[in-house]
C-alpha cells in the first residue's frame, strides 16, 4: 500500500505536523505501509535529504497563501500511483490543489485514492475566538465559505489526534459535515537510550545553568503558547521561594527553548525576563533545540510545562513523558485529560494565575510524591502516547 502525505512544510522549526510524519512513517514501513511525502518547501533547504523515506519539494513559494505553481501539475501526474492521500494543515494553497486536481480526475472515470483530511488542530474554535486574531478569523470565515468547506467535506474522512480535537472542530464553522470524524490518535518514538553526551550538549546551550534544577519549556516562541504567563508567574513565584527562605528546595530555573526567539514576540518575552536580577539569572533561552540538546534538555528537567491558549497535541508534551518526566500544562492542551487521569501531571487554567498555580503545586509535592508522579509519566506515555499504538490505528484505517 501507498501513502502520500501533503503539507506546506517538512521544516522542524515549523511545528508538530511535520514531526508527526516523522514519528509514524517508520512503524507504518514495518506494518508493509510506504509513506512519501511531498511539501513546498525550497528543495535546497538544508534540512532535507536527512529523511528514510522520500521527500518531493516543490517550493519555494509564492506568497503567504503557499502558492507553488509545480503541485497541481505534479499532482495530476502523480496521485493515481497512489492508494490513499492525506492532507496534513488547513487553510493553504495545497488543500485547494488537492481537491481541483481529484475534481478533474474524477472527471475522466481513473481510478482515485481515497483523501483524509488531517487538521492539525486547525478547526479548534481559539483561532476564531482570540482577540488578537479578528481579522484573520474573517478571513478564515471567508476562504471556508468559498474553498475550505469542500476541501474537508468531499474528503473521505477527517483524522484527529485525541477526542477533544475532535469535538471542539465542530464548533466554529458551517457548513461543517465530514463524512467521517475518526479520532485516529498521535504518538511519538520512545526516547533514546539517555546518554551523558546529551546532558554536555544540552549544558553548553545555557551556560551558567550547570546542574541546577529547571521547569522546562520546549515549543515554538509563539503568542499561543502563553509564554507571557509563564514569564510573569516564574517571577511571582521566584520572589515567593526566595523570601520563604526554604534552603532545603531551592525554585527550579526556567530553561524556555524552541525557535522564534528573533520575533516581535519572542523578543517580547526575552525582554520581560529582564524584570530584575534574579530573574534575568534564572531564565535561560537556548533557541531551538535538537538531537542530543533536546533530549538532555528533557532528561534533565524537573519537570516539563507548557501553559498554552491552544495546543492540539503537544508533540513535546509526549516526549517529555517518554523521558519519565511529569508536565505541567493548560486545559488548552487537548490531551489534558488523559495525563491527569493517568496521575501523569498537573492541569490548570491558560493564565498567569495558571502557570503560577502549576509550579506552585509542583513545588508542594512531597519527594515521594513526585517520584511516583515520574513513575506515572512514563506509564502514560506506554499507555497512550506510544507511537506503535498510534501506527496501528493508523494501519486498520488505511487497510479498510
């Protein structure tokens, strides 16, 4: 059987979609599933060709709608080779290609492959709802009405990652019918072997650090991700412990890592982490992480937080688990429910009052207790997150 798979980018720094292909694609090749992949991105970008399964760029793009004027071609070409697409992001060039090109073939009675949509997160109602977001969301009210509603309607069936994905995408747009709504899962890789050339890797990006304690954030520099919060409770709650006088614990450091530090937002949050000395002292930003840096970073946390307006996922939530570490995060992240049920971590509210509530609560746990919380953590990621129960899912779809 053979599967392509459709999205703007390959890119790692673009997000979870494209580290969600990556995560499957191998488990599915040993089901006898073969994935190819074709994106626009340009196709001398330096993260290409690392891949074990191929790759077809058609970048680079024009304009901020992802127009490539190589996909329809290709797609006409290619796509009967095929035995089922899926579609991964809404709102962009290649959902509109997609469905022109099945139109005109449908046209011509050739045999076609079944079409998944795969949102992403992407019909979450916070994208309509955010007040900084107005004109985007006409804007996506809009290219619904005219392009997006036949995209994700004539589609054989929409796949989400978790139940609350799935719920919430009804809410924001009509006419809104899928054919079917099949809640398929998401999972990621069991971590590598920890090793101590991860923990010297991840330490050379924060110097000062050293083997001081730290809560962890690892995403995007994104206003979504409610980084402003975090910001605002860790200083809140590093003047608290630190006039509490308690030597015996000392309040984790806070690492923030991910790329988008170059941003209005990002500079932003780097600002506001100037607020005194102490903080300045405390926060620590290493851009993006990868490889050995990544995973020291997880193996070495306290704990993990996330605090964020939206997350469909949270690829990063389920690694942090895989590395036995518990997490912190928002009722925003759609997979809240199962980790909380699973004694796997704490939930609250996307607020500063939130963020402050987590650590806090984080920091009144007994040492048994967070013990068996990073026992728990573990559990929940064999449990729920394993990318080979996801890939099974995956796999009974696909052959029906």
């Amino acid at each position: 059987m053979r599967v392509l798979r459709i999205i703007p980018s390959m890119d790692p720094a673009s997000g979870g979609p494209c580290q969600g292909i990556r995560n499957i694609i191998p488990e599915l090749a040993r089901a006898g599933v073969q994935n190819e992949v074709v994106c626009l991105d340009d196709p001398g970008a330096a993260f290409l060709g690392k891949d074990g399964f191929k790759i077809y760029p058609l970048g680079p793009v024009k304009t901020p709608w992802q127009y490539s004027p190589k996909l329809i071609p290709w797609l006409r070409e290619q796509i009967g080779n095929y035995d089922i697409v899926i579609l991964h992001a809404l709102w962009l060039y290649h959902g509109y290609a997609l469905r022109k090109v099945m139109k005109q073939l449908k046209r011509t009675g050739v045999q076609l492959p079944r079409v998944y949509i795969m949102p992403h997160g992407m019909l979450d109602p916070y994208f309509q709802q955010a007040g900084e977001r107005k004109i985007k969301a006409a804007r996506n009210w809009l290219y619904w009405k005219l392009i997006e509603s036949d995209v994700v309607n004539e589609a054989d069936g929409v796949l989400f990652t978790c139940e609350s994905e799935l719920l919430l995408a009804r809410q924001p747009f009509r006419p809104y019918h899928p054919k079917k709504e099949i809640n398929i899962g998401y999972g990621v890789q069991r971590p590598p072997v920890f090793e101590a050339a991860m923990e010297s890797a991840f330490q050379a990006t924060c110097p000062g650090l050293g083997n001081q304690p730290y809560f962890l954030f690892l995403s995007r520099i994104h206003e979504k991700k409610g980084i402003d919060h975090l910001v605002l409770a860790y200083s809140n709650l590093l003047e608290k412990y630190s006039q509490s006088g308690n030597q015996l614990e000392p309040f984790p450091k806070l690492v923030i890592a991910g790329p988008g530090l170059e941003s209005a937002y990002g500079k932003q949050i780097q600002e506001m982490a100037t607020i005194s000395g102490a903080v300045s002292k405390s926060i620590f930003f290493p851009g993006m992480l990868s490889g050995n840096g990544k995973w020291g970073a997880f193996y070495g946390c306290t704990a993990f937080i996330l605090p964020s307006h939206q997350e469909n996922f949270g690829i990063a939530v389920a690694e942090a688990l895989s590395c036995a570490k518990p997490v912190l995060i928002s009722y925003q992240v759609n997979i809240w429910r199962e980790i909380v049920e699973n004694g796997a971590g704490i939930a609250a509210d996307d607020s500063t009052d939130g963020a402050e509530l987590l650590m806090d609560a984080w920091m009144k746990l007994s040492a048994v207790s967070k013990n068996q919380m990073k026992e728990k953590a573990l559990k929940c990621f064999q449990k729920e997150f394993e990318i080979s129960t996801s890939a099974e899912r995956f796999r009974k779809l696909l052959i029906n």
